[in-house]
C-alpha cells in the first residue's frame, strides 16, 4: 500500500471520528464506507475485494441495527484504527488478521442485533 493511500485512509478515519464525535453519524459511516473502498481498490487480491465489496453493501443494510449495540461504533472505529496501524507498518498478514476479526466481529453485532430486534417484536 502506498504512502499516500495511507494517508488518505489516515485522514478517513480523522475525519470518521471527529464526525462521530460531532453526533454526525450517517456522515462518519460514509467515512468508514471510504475506507473500505480504499482498500478494496488497493488489495490486489480479487476474493479480498469483492468480499469488502460484498460486506459493505450488505452491512449497509443492517448497520443502523448494529450501531445500536452497545459500543458498536467504537469497536469499529478501533478496529479500522488496527488495521490501518498493520497496513502503515506493511504487514500484510496482520493486517489481514486484523481485518478477518473486523468482518466477524461485525457479523456477531448484526446477529445480535437482528435477535435483539425479534425478541423485543414478540
């Protein structure tokens, strides 16, 4: 990854967080859907993009569900801070560790939130 893909994904999630911060939080979601595609664009890996791809859109969906839980956001936000931290050092492999836990996790706060939502419908 480039220096200056870097640090354009540096300035996303600045800019992520002060929004966020702000209570601006559609604006800070859209910041964090900038770095995805950032790094969709970047991976040289076509499985690894059109999986971001993939989640992004499907997480899109449900994520005003998911930012509901408790802390969601936040984790988020940290998550996205580690993996840039492992893309700025070059470690491809923690980075992609980094970001295999980012896409669970993610899927365990829509799981739970889905639930959360049907047992409050009963």
């Amino acid at each position: 990854i480039s220096e200056g893909n870097l640090a354009v994904i540096d300035t996303c999630l600045q800019q992520a967080k002060a929004l966020y911060d702000e209570g601006r939080l559609e604006e800070s979601d859209a910041k964090s859907n900038e770095i995805h595609n950032i790094i969709a664009f970047v991976v040289n890996n076509r499985w690894g993009s059109r999986t971001i791809d993939m989640l992004t859109n499907f997480t899109t969906t449900y994520k005003k569900l998911a930012a509901m839980q408790k802390g969601q956001i936040e984790r988020a936000y940290r998550e996205h801070q580690l993996i840039y931290e492992a893309l700025k050092a070059h470690d491809s492999q923690l980075a992609s560790e980094r970001m295999v836990e980012h896409i669970q996790n993610t899927r365990k706060a829509i799981q739970a939130a889905c639930q959360n939502r049907t047992y409050k419908l009963q």
